[in-house]
C-alpha cells in the first residue's frame, strides 16, 4: 500500500510540473542563479542540507521542469555539485512573499571565466556554451512566470592581472544583455564578492566596489567572515547558505526602491 502512495504522490508532482506551469503566472516570481562554481555550489550535501527547502519555492531542471528546489540545484558537474547560495536565497525570497511562487533559473557553470557568459561563448571542460544555454532557459522560464531578479558569483577563473584588466566591462555587458532578455531594463542584479581569503580574488572585489555606482539596480552582496571547503576557492556549506541570506537581503533592498 505504502509503494502505491508513493508512486501516486510521485505522478502527481510529474502532472504538477507539466500543468502548473503551462502559462505564464505574474505571481510566479522567477530568479536566475548565473556565474560559476561557488555559485553552482560545491558544498558537501549532508545532514540538514538534505532536507531544506519551501512549499513556495520551485527550480527549474536540467530537463526544463518545474520541480520543488532540493540542493544541488545546479548540474554543470554532477559529480561534485552541491551547496551553493541559490536555495537559501530562494526560501528567503519565498518567507518575505507569502502566497507567491518563487522559481530558481539555475544556469552556472563551474570554472568558466566572462568570456564564457559573452554570445557564442565556449567552455572546454563542459562543452557548452553557457550564456547560449541561459538563453535558451530563460525564454523557458519567461512562459511560466516573471522575471524578478539576477544573482551572479563569478570572477574566479579572471583574478589573473591580464583578465582582471578587461573583466568590468565585460561584467557590465552581461548585466545589459540579461535585462534585454528578461525585458526588464531595471532588472534587480546582485553579484556575489569573491571569498576573501585568497588574496587574487581581492583583484576582482576591488572591481565589483564600483558597480552601484555605476550601474542602476546593482548591489553586492558581501563575503566578509565566510570560509572556503578546505581548497581556498570554494565556499563550505554554511558560507554557501550565509552568502544566498545577504543576496536576498540586498535583492529585497534592490526591489523595494525599485517601486
């Protein structure tokens, strides 16, 4: 008897995932998870991290189905991904919406540097092109819900003093592609401050300082106290969940003086 339940409870969410989503909902708020690993997540999934989630808050998968968001949300490296920022984020924005559906738009790609996230991009190890794939996601997305807001981790792989020089512009184009493609051009954008403890990624933070100033709708979302998994580049898993908790309040911030 207990076999059939499941397997009742479990075609029911397959129904829920091809009707409830079949049109497109304005109270269907959707986000999208972009950058590389730290915030894909690489954090170790175990104990309470199993079992996180929100009856309000959904992700879209690999295979462009709406489904209730568990860690990993991402599937750029099945084998090591894991705790990222992109669930406590998520069930922030669901505690401060009572009654609105939250969609995650999981699109990172662990180790890919700007040049990746540019039209046509390649990334060698995955064999994708991630922002031609976060194209292609997002127009998914939008025939469901509305987009609400961007959170971006990346910057690692372009700490180097050659790449550092370019990567500000290259950053701010991304930002104004991803609002033409969400038909928002004050889309809300939080990017994430790389770890401080390894001193190259400070190159890169250095950089981000300027972005609410010259960027409408920009914040950053600090890394101060968090700590590295033991590889001095990727967030453990508390780090992980603290860093998606200060995206969300700097979103929610970014929302509010947007109306």
């Amino acid at each position: 008897m207990q076999i059939k339940i499941k397997h009742l409870i479990t075609l029911l969410i397959i129904v829920c995932s091809v009707t409830c989503f079949a049109q497109q909902d304005a109270n269907f708020h959707l986000y999208l998870l972009v950058g590389q690993s730290n915030m894909a997540g690489r954090g170790e999934v175990s104990g309470k991290y199993k079992e996180e989630g929100n009856p309000q808050l959904y992700v879209l998968t690999k295979k462009n189905e709406w489904l209730l968001a568990k860690h990993p949300l991402h599937f750029d490296k099945p084998s090591v991904a894991g705790v990222g920022p992109g669930l406590s984020f998520g069930i922030e924005m669901a505690k401060a919406n009572p009654g609105i559906k939250i969609g995650l738009v999981p699109c990172a790609v662990g180790g890919t540097s700007i040049n990746a996230w540019q039209p046509g991009g390649y990334d060698k190890a995955t064999k994708t092109h991630p922002f031609d794939d976060a194209v292609k996601r997002i127009e998914e997305a939008m025939k469901s819900g509305v987009f609400k807001g961007v959170i971006w981790h990346q910057g690692e792989s372009d700490s180097g003093p050659e790449a550092a020089a370019s990567y500000y512009p290259k950053l701010a184009k991304v930002i104004e592609r991803f609002r033409e493609l969400t038909k928002d051009p004050n889309l809300p954008f939080v990017v994430g401050e790389l770890g401080k403890f390894k001193e190259q990624f400070s190159t890169i933070n250095s950089l981000l300082k300027q972005l609410p100033e010259t960027i409408k709708n920009t914040s950053i979302a600090s890394s101060k106290g968090l700590m590295h998994k033991g590889d001095v580049t990727h967030f453990d898993s508390p780090s992980a969940e603290k860093l998606g908790r200060r995206f969300a309040k700097k979103m929610l911030k970014l929302q509010k003086n947007k109306e």
